[in-house]
C-alpha cells in the first residue's frame, strides 16, 4: 500500500446527527448506513489514497452497502 499516511478523518467526521444512546437507534431494524454520505466519502478518498490496483480490504463493519464500492 501507498500513499500520504496522514489520516484524512478526525472525529468530527463521525459525529452522529442523533447523539441518544446507541440502543435506541438499534430498536428498529432498517437498512442504512451507519455514516453519514460525507463521512463514506471521507474514507473512500482514504481508500484511495493508500490502496494500489489489486489491493484488497475486508470492510467488516459495513452495513448493507460497503464504503469502498467502486462504480
């Protein structure tokens, strides 16, 4: 892997919209990311950065879609 080694992100990037408990998110089931679309943004330019051509990474922490979907 290459790139900057600067991490992009800081913990303003994944600051919640809604900061109750975690339980309370979690008592209806749904399909949704868990970041917001800047924050997958955020860590699909870090992807990028550090990731060469063949790299491969194991997102187990995505929802029902992966960060580093590539179009």
């Amino acid at each position: 892997m290459t790139g900057s080694g600067k991490h992009p992100l800081s913990a303003a990037d994944f600051s919640r919209i809604d900061e109750k408990p975690e339980p309370f998110f979690y008592n209806t089931p749904r399909l949704v990311t868990h970041i917001d679309d800047d924050a997958c943004a955020a860590l699909s330019a870090y992807y990028a950065d550090i990731l060469e051509d063949g790299d491969r990474i194991l997102d187990l922490m995505s929802s029902c879609f992966s960060t580093c979907r590539q179009p």
